[in-house]
C-alpha cells in the first residue's frame, strides 16, 4: 500500500498546501482529483498525476481524492476505456472509495450555468462557420476581432441556446461563447467556445444532449462543484488559467479551486500521448493497449512491473515547474532494486545446448540444494533436480574460445551452479552444417554444490537445467519499442519503432520448480534478468515476459553524475 507519511521530499505543490493548512484556507481540507479523459489507457505519465493527486490526499488528515471521468466528448470515449482506468488507478494501489464521478452528471448544472452567462450578457450564440471562427481568433501576434454576432441581446441568445439544446440545428452551425477579449493576448481568452453541437451518443446520458459543453467550460465547473481544493493539472494548461479563473469569477462560485500547474512526465525511447498510442494498437505496430512494450499502465504491469516500484519511480522524480525527460532507466533501475529483493533466482536455459556427462550414473537423479534469494535468507532453499543429460546455454560454450572467454570449450573445467565441476571432453556436430549440437563431458564427484575440495578454482558457473526434468517454455525478449531516445524526432514517431524490440524464443527450458506458476509471478533468471510468467501462458507451456535485464545502466549513470 502506499505510504501515508509524507514524503521524504517536498515540493512546490506540497509547499502551497502546507500553506494553505496553515492560513486554514479550506478548514483544513484538502481535495484534490485526478481527472482522466475515457479516450485510451492509462500511461506511466498519468501514474505521475495519480501518485500526486492520491498522495497528498493520503499525506493529509483531511485529504481526499476524486476520480472524474471528464467525459465531455462523446465522439472518443468508450466503457471500455473507463474500466480500465479505474483498475490500473486500484492496482497502483489507490483508492477512491465513494468519490467516483463524472462529468457528465454535471450536465444539467452546467447548461444552467452556461444561461446564466448569457443572461449575464457574458455569453452569447455564434453563428460563425468554424473557419470562420478560427480566421476572426487572429493569432499571437495580432489580435483577433469581434463576431459578428456579439451584441446579440440577452433574449435572442436565451432562445438560440435553448433551441441548440432541443437539436433544432446541425452541427457546426452554432455554438455558444464566452463573451470575453477578442484582443487579449491569450488566444484562450479570445470568446472561448464553451457549447458545442454534437449529434452522438453518450455512453451514460444516451441521446438525451445534441450539445456538449468544452473542456475549458467543464473542468472549472467540475472542480468547484466538487468542493475541489487545489486542482493539480500540467503545464499546458497554464495558459487556460485565466478562463478557469474568469468562469468561477463570472458565476461569483463559492468554490473556486486554485489551479495548480506541475511538468509532465516525458521518458526517453518512450511517447506518452494517448493519440499516439491509439495510433500504435490500431495499426498494429504492438499487440493491444497491454502489449508489454508499451509504457501504459496495463502493458507495465502485463510486462511484470511492480505498483510499487512505479509509486517509488513517481516519487524519486520528484514534481517541478519545468519540463524535462526522465531516463527510462531510472524506471528499471525502481523495478531491480525490488526485485533484487523479493524475487526468487531460479535458473532457466533461453538458448539449450545438450550436455552428456559420460561419467555420470544413467539412472541416477540427484538432488542439488539451492538458495532461492542470497539476499534474503528468509525465502528458504529448494532442490533442483540433476542427472546425466543436462541443458547450458548455447553462449557458455565456444569450441575455439579467445584469451578472455571463460565459460567452456573442450579442455576446460567450469561449475556448474548448485551442482558439480564438469570439463569438455568433446564435441558433436552435424556432418553436413557442422552445428554443434552437444557436448560430452565429465564431473568431479569431489565437487558437489560446486565447491571443489582441494582448492582447485574454476574461471566460469554456468547455470543449467537437467534435460530429463526441464519444462519447455517460450520466453518472450523485449527491448525499447523506439531506436530513438526522442521517438517524435524526424519523421514522426512510427518511423522510429524498433523492429526488433520483441524477440520470442519457443525453445528455452526452464528448471522444474516453475511448474505451473501463475501468471504475475516474477523471478530472477540466474545471468539473465527479471522474467515475469505471461498470461498467454498455459498449464503445459508456460510463457515468461523479461521484465529487464540484471545489467543497471542507471547505477552508472547515477554514480557519474555524483563524481
Ligand atoms: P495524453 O496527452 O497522453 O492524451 P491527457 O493529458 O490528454 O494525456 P487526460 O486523460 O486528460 O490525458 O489526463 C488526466 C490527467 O493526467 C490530467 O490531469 C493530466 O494533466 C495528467 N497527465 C497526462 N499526461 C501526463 C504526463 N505525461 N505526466 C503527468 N501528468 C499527466
Ligand atoms: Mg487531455
């Protein structure tokens, strides 16, 4: 579960609010939200918006956070999206507890606010075609110019807005909007479009609404309807300020939340736009919103991330007023340093070759013991099965090895992990594409668990499998989905995909303890890295996800910069 302690570091955001507990600005409430749009899946950046949105709310006594569905825009969102969202939100360990909404259920309350506006002489009903309006906005540096349709009077307004709501015109030919600055230099505040006309159903409100109110006019409303006291957004949203300001201002709200602007969280090799990861699923560049390359939330976890280890990755990067790009391998390296801890080592053979050891009895099995974490001895040991025939990794063996190759090749002595000394005595190939296709070699009966007893030292362990007891499994290799650190330079990001960043190998054998492991369960596969059991796996072949390599290139990266 998350911590309810605060955190080890502040933050600017945290600072305001201490602030605001201390003046009792909100008698000593904190409400915050976080406020996901139902158009795609959650990514690692809106995992950086939750761990602060449903953090402080846990660091404070008073603190409570909403979930809203800001589903304002019935042409993109879909159910599916919802129940998505809100089991990644739960499985990053969140809860909202009664505090689910949505913003369509404001819709009634919102189209009352919108009339009082009018009334108010502060909106008014445009008849303006959309390029029209885009023309008349002006642009940064020139300022835009007045509707034609500004001074419409108080009643024609009321009665063109009710007529939009009753569906008496077709799209785009009207909208409502804010009556506000044509010559402010914020293009936002340049008479927003606060109602639009959109013939589409809506997942929860059916065919009961023709109009839909914008982001800009929602957000706002929402918040303060809410009781919300710091509305924590990203910068983008900067600029749009001064309209969340001036529509609170305007309808003289009792709630009005102070929006607070923080810097979204980018990732090298990695996008973070759900437009773009729609774009990747539905073109199939990756197999689904869960595709274990993906950096959503459901492909994380499906890849065998750790709630845990993306809370602990949010709060190291910590909140700031400017944006950067995070190393992905801080990320890894959040993940390593868990699971060096809580997963088991086992060992698993990715790419076999066959060892025979000749001097070895044929129906002989024994039992090797071994330690299942050397980092935490609570975790126990297990017995691994060896015998005769056994498996190493193709890359542990080289028939003509160079000076600092070493693993085996025939003359040379290596360990076997847990197990017993073995040398190569000779090697087999295929007569006609001369593969090596296994080796023959001898043990030491005096090396048991791997240790000789006359203080003969070996330079090489392998890790093996014993081929008799070995399971076949399919391990499933990933890399970087992008070849580029910024995958959005050149051309566009799709151009940039790594067509290599999914390797499957159907052939790897993995040590018997394995058997029948559930999906989620994550190890250390000795020398290879952190492998997660897939839910493609079945009974009788299980499917394992690498979840990273042992190599931390974040340590490095880390201990230079501290040099
Ligand atoms: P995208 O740009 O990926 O489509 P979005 O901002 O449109 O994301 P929303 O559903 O509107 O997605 O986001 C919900 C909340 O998550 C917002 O408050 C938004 O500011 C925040 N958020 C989205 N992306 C990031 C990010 N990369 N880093 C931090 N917070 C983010
Ligand atoms: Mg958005």
């Amino acid at each position: 579960m998350p911590n309810q302690d605060k955190p080890a570091r502040s933050d600017f955001i945290r600072a305001i609010i201490e602030d605001d507990l201390k003046t009792n600005k909100h008698g000593g409430a904190v409400v915050t939200r976080f406020p996901p749009e139902p158009n795609g899946y959650l990514h690692i950046g809106h995992a950086k918006s939750i761990c602060l949105n449903f953090g402080i709310a846990l660091e404070n006594k008073k603190g409570v956070c909403h979930l809203r569905f800001d589903d304002t825009n019935p042409d993109k969102e879909e159910v599916e999206y919802i129940e998505s969202i809100k089991r990644d939100v739960s499985w990053l360990g969140f809860d909202w507890g009664e505090k689910l909404y949505f913003a369509s259920d404001y819709f009634s309350k919102l189209y009352n606010y919108a009339i009082d506006l009018i009334k108010m002489g502060k909106a008014y009903v445009c008849d303006l075609s959309p390029d029209e309006i885009r023309e008349y906005r002006g642009t940064l540096t020139e300022p835009g110019k007045n509707s034609p349709y500004t001074d419409r009077s108080v009643e024609e307004n009321l009665s063109l807005f009710e007529k939009m709501r009753a569906g008496d015109f077709e799209e785009g030919s009207h909208v409502l909007r804010a009556k506000i600055d044509m010559s402010s230099p914020n293009l936002n505040m340049r008479d927003p479009i606060i109602y639009r006309i959109r013939k589409v159903h809506h997942h929860r409100t059916g065919d009961d609404w023709p109009i839909y109110p914008m982001y800009d006019f929602t957000h706002c409303l929402s918040d303060s309807i809410e009781g919300i006291t710091h509305s924590i957004c990203t910068l983008e949203f900067e600029d749009h300020r001064p309209l969340y300001d001036w529509v609170l201002d305007e309808l003289e709200l009792e709630c009005h939340p102070q929006q607070i602007e923080f810097a979204r969280l980018n990732i090298t090799y990695t996008i973070m736009s759900k437009r773009k990861l729609l774009e990747l699923v539905q073109a199939g560049h990756v197999n689904g919103w869960d595709d274990p390359r993906l950096p959503t939330i459901s492909g994380l976890r499906r890849r065998g991330y750790t709630p845990d280890s993306i809370r602990s990755f949010c709060d190291r990067i910590g909140v700031a007023k400017t944006n950067s790009t995070v190393d992905v391998s801080l990320l890894e390296h959040c993940l390593r340093e868990e699971l060096n801890m809580s997963a088991p080592r086992v060992m698993v053979v990715l790419n076999p070759l066959k060892v025979i050891i000749d001097n070895y009895p044929q129906d002989k099995t024994e039992e090797m013991d071994a330690v299942n974490n050397p980092e935490d001895e609570s975790m126990g040991n297990r017995k691994i099965p060896f015998s005769r025939e056994i498996y190493i990794e193709r890359e542990d063996f080289m028939e003509n090895p160079p000076k600092k190759f070493f693993r085996l090749s025939p003359g040379t002595e290596i360990r076997l992990k847990h197990a017993y000394y073995i040398k190569c005595e000779s090697v087999i190939k295929d007569e006609k594409t001369g593969e090596i296709i296994e080796l023959h070699c001898s043990y030491d009966p005096d090396t048991k668990g791997g240790w000789s007893h006359d203080g003969r030292k070996v330079k090489g362990t392998s890790h093996w499998v014993s081929a008799q007891h070995a399971i076949k499994a399919e391990v499933r290799l990933y890399s970087h989905l992008f070849n580029t650190q910024n995958p959005d330079e050149g051309d566009g990001f799709t151009q940039n995909i790594n067509p290599e960043s999914l390797m499957v190998l159907e052939s790897c054998m993995v040590e018997p303890s394995l058997a029948g492991t559930g999906a989620g369960s994550r190890y250390q596969f000795l020398r290879q890295g952190y492998f997660c059991v897939d839910t493609d796996s079945k009974q009788d072949k299980p499917v394992f996800n690498r979840i990273v390599s042992l190599k931390d290139s974040w340590a490095k990266i880390d201990k230079s910069k501290k040099q």
